[in-house]
C-alpha cells in the first residue's frame, strides 16, 4: 500500500464522513443520537477503518521532527522520572493480551502504565488510556468497553475479522500528572478514534448504546 503524506493525512481525516451515505452520516455525526449502527455498510466501515490505517502508519515511517512540525507535539514528556521521547512509544510492538484479561485472576494489582486498545487484525489503533493499576483498570464501567461491544457487533454483521487486543507500556511515571501529559501526547499522536479528543476526526460511530 502506498503510503500518503502527512499532510494528505490531515486534510482527508477531515473529509472522511462523506465516504457514508446521509443516513450514515447521521450515525457518525459527533454529538448526534445513535440510530441502529448495523445500518453501517461493510464498504463504508472498510473506507473508514482504511483511513485511520493509512494516517497511523505515516506516525511510523516519519521523521520524529516532521511529525512535531505538523502536529505542534512536544517530542519529550518530562516527569519525575526524566525526560519521556513520546515517539520511543511503538503500541504495535508492545506484548499483545487479550481485552477481557481484567476477568483473570492476578497475584497483584499492576503496575502505573500506559495502554493501548489495538484491532491487530489490520492493525489500527483504537483507543489509548493511562492507569496507575494496570491489572485492575478494566474492572467495573468503562466507556471503551461499550466501543468495543459496538465495534465487534457491526463487524460481525458485515462478516468482517477482527482481532481486538490491550498491550501495556509498564515504564510509565508513576505520578498522574504525568501520566496523564504523556497519555494527551500520545492521544495527538496517533488520534485514536475511541478518544473523544479525537471525535471531530474521525466521526463518533461505535459510542453509542450497546446494539444487539
């Protein structure tokens, strides 16, 4: 696949919501009510995940000081514990564990970490999250849960693969102020769809109510 520039990748990220039809378009409108989202078209989810695809893998082959020009990140995250290089961060290459991991039972809590929600079946970023217990942070409510239950359903009515999964960054500050900067950085950075920093990008179609 040929790669595009990084600025072809922020103008078509803008204009990604004409890929649906009208009808869609009001599902995936940011702030909108959610209609049934199995009226999502296999071809439109496919155009919409191909976009994502193409903007995150221009993140891996630019040069570090392009992408600060053009993102206006900062390429180091102080904390406590030094001076954090926000691109060192490959969430494709951290180990893989499986989403409902929180379900097992852990000898300890975890440790202060980032996290990465991954569909390693193309491979695209989903969502990016800090936590000071990595092996609790998943107990009880989370809205990335609710993303999730959506965005396998609607796959799996289009007869479409997935492959959803959570890998952890463990070298994280320990200090939530800090994290949290480093989780913001990393959040412009790849513009993970299940952010909602991220929704004016990429639209808002698997935030809605859980579909049956």
């Amino acid at each position: 696949m040929t790669t595009l520039s990084l600025e072809a990748g922020l103008t078509n990220s803008r204009d990604q919501l004409s890929l649906f039809s009208v009808s869609e378009q009001k599902t995936l409108a940011y702030g909108s009510k959610q209609p049934d989202l199995l009226k999502i078209s296999s071809d439109a989810l496919q155009d919409w995940k191909q976009r994502l695809f193409q903007y995150q893998q221009q993140i891996h082959v630019a040069p570090t000081l392009q992408q600060g020009a053009l993102f206006d990140l900062t390429s180091s995250i102080g904390s406590a514990s030094g001076d954090i290089d926000v691109a060192s961060i490959d969430p494709f290459s951290l180990p893989q564990q499986n989403t409902e991991f929180w379900r097992w039972k852990a000898s300890d809590a975890g440790v202060a970490a980032l996290y990465f929600v991954i569909d390693y079946e193309l491979p695209i970023l989903l969502y990016v999250g800090e936590t000071v217990k990595s092996g609790q942070r998943w107990k009880g409510e989370h809205d990335c849960k609710r993303y999730l239950l959506n965005y396998r359903q609607v796959h799996y009515q289009n007869q479409l693969d997935t492959l959803l999964g959570i890998a952890f960054w463990s070298l994280a500050p320990t200090q939530a102020r800090d994290r949290q900067r480093l989780e913001t950085a990393l959040i412009q950075r790849w513009r993970s769809p299940f952010n909602k920093e991220n929704w004016e990008f990429w639209g808002t179609p698997f935030t809605g109510l859980v579909v049956g």
